[in-house]
C-alpha cells in the first residue's frame, strides 16, 4: 500500500485528502480512500467528485467510480471510496451493475 497524502481543493471551504492510493494491476485501477472536509456545506456529489478526481488524475469521468461515501453525523467529514479505472471497458468488466447507474445518473 502507498501511504499517499494528497489535498485536493473542491472550493474555499471543502477539500478532498487522500490518504491512500493503491494501483490494483491485476484490474489495472487506482484504489483511493478519500477523506472529504466539508464542515459549512453538505457531503459532495458523486459526479463532483468524479469531475474534480477526473482533472487531478487526467482519466475521463466515465472510468471513475464512487464505491461508497459515507458522511459521520454532524462532523462534516466523509470517508469515500474510489476506483479509477485505464479504461472504461475495464470498468464495466468489474464494477457492479448498480455502482454504474448510481454514479453515471
């Protein structure tokens, strides 16, 4: 595992950390576990997310995808899930069918 610590800005208030990132050669993806700070504001999209993770790691939306986000009750943190994909061939290959819809509506 790559212990990464990576800060990426969504606005003046909100920011994504990610505190670890690990490429799965075996499924060619980039795993993340992702930290989102979001104390004025509520818990970012998943297309934000997947708009703003597609312009740090130069991949297309279509080949990102949001596994899970899940926000702790009146703190404004959110762990989230992340897996970025070489292709989107690749991506409908492993990811289930309702991760798909979710993240693609």
């Amino acid at each position: 595992m790559s212990e990464t610590k990576k800060v990426i800005k969504l606005d003046e208030q909100r920011y994504i950390e990610v505190v670890n990132e690990r490429y799965n050669p075996l499924v060619k993806r980039l795993e993340l576990t992702c930290v989102i700070s979001h104390f004025s504001s509520g818990t970012p999209s998943r297309k934000e997310l997947r708009e703003v993770l597609s312009k740090v790691y130069g991949k297309p939306p279509e080949n990102i995808y949001v596994r899970s986000i899940v926000s702790e009750y009146g703190i404004g943190k959110s762990l989230a899930r992340v897996n970025i994909y070489d292709s989107r061939e690749r991506a409908i290959t492993f990811e289930p069918e309702y991760i798909i819809k979710r993240d693609t509506s």
